[in-house]
C-alpha cells in the first residue's frame, strides 16, 4: 500500500467526518482501543478535539489496554468518558457471557448514548461475517425509542489500511498486538485467534460474534 493510498483513504473517510460533524449536534465516538478505533479517533480529533470519546470499563480489561488508554488520552488530549455499569459484578462471564456483556458493555453504553444524536464506531466490513453488510451511515434504535446516526468511515477498509495509516501517521498501538492477538476484548474472553484467518475467533473461544452493543436493541 502506497502513502498515496493511505492519503486517499485518509481523504475519504475525513469528508464523511466532516459532512457528518457539519450536520450532528451531539456527536460522540466510541473506542475499544483497538487499532481501528485509534485510527478513527485520530481522524475525528483533527476535525473536532474536543469530540467525547466514549470507552467502555468492564472491570475486566488487561492491565495493558488501560495503560494504553491512559497514555493516548494524555497524548492527544482526548475528552475520554469512562463508562462503568453502575452495579458491576466481577467474574460474571464464568456464568454467563452474555449476562456479562450485557451488563458491563450493552447497559452502560445504550444509556449513556441517549445523550447523543450521532455515533461513530471503528467497525469495519473485514472484521466479521456479523458486519459483512455494515454500511458508512446506519440509523441506530435505542431501546428507548430514540434513533442515532451511527457512522462507521472506516467501513471497507482493511486490516492492512488500518495499520499502514497508523505507521504513516506515527501512531502506536496497543502492545498486546505484538502478542499475537488479533481482536482484543476482555481479558478473561480473549485469547490468541482460534483461526488464523479470522481474527475475531479468540473472542469468546468462538462462541459468539457480537457482545451485544451493536445489535439493534428489542423495545420492552
């Protein structure tokens, strides 16, 4: 891959940013800290630094993606907004992933996105057959009834993208890439990939796809 791609990529995905910002009120970005969603949120902070940059705090983290989060979030001066479940229960995944998910992932998030009218997610096509038809502008229904835009500009790009932006633009990423990990979630429901060429098979040993946030939510 070319600088010139990179630039292209760069280009395109910063006019959807821009065309998107010009239009929203209450945007926000959220972020894994996954290579991606550093990437995107590098984009989004060269047009608006003060964007809310949304990190979902399980309790359940590797002690190197924290360290990492903190290190960007003082680097770039992100206005990061941790959100925790507001009666966390540690160890829940030994019973059941989903009730985990749901309430340190799913509840948290959906909650604190009512107060926003625009979402932008690092997900790409290439990630999962889950995301294989995502599109660059979705509407997103929250349980409440309330629909977002959610915005995923980095849609169609690829692994490679991915890493070939964050070395032209002298971005780091998180150390647990040098692992061998491919997709990083929760400690305790992330290995190295099952599958080497499926690089969400260490999430959940395969189990599952998705933890829930990007699923449409069902009305009560």
């Amino acid at each position: 891959m070319t600088n010139s791609a990179v630039e292209m990529n760069a280009k395109d995905a910063g006019a959807l940013i821009g065309e998107t910002l010009a239009e929203a009120k209450t945007p926000c970005v959220t972020s894994s800290f996954q290579a991606e969603d550093v990437v995107l949120v590098h984009l989004l902070v060269s047009a608006r630094p003060d964007i809310p940059v949304l990190f979902l705090d399980t309790f359940h983290h590797f002690a190197q993606t924290l360290a990492y989060r903190d290190e960007m979030a003082a680097r770039w001066k992100l206005n990061l907004v941790n959100l925790r479940a507001p009666e966390p229960s540690v160890g829940l995944w030994q019973k059941s992933t989903d009730d985990c998910c749901a309430r340190h992932k799913v509840g948290p998030l959906f909650g604190a996105l009512e107060a926003y009218d625009t979402w932008f997610t690092g997900l790409r096509r290439e990630q999962s057959p889950s995301r294989a038809n995502l599109q660059y502008v979705e509407p997103f229904n929250l349980k409440s009834g309330k629909v977002l835009r959610k915005v995923s500009p980095l849609a169609m790009w690829t692994t490679k993208d991915v890493w070939q932006y964050a070395k032209a633009y002298d971005i780091p990423l998180l150390p647990l890439y040098e692992l061998g990990y491919s997709s990083i979630g929760c400690e305790p429901c992330t290995s190295l990939p099952l599958d080497p060429s499926d690089p969400r098979s260490g999430r959940w040993a395969g189990q599952k796809l998705e933890c829930g946030i990007h699923i449409q939510p069902t009305k009560a």
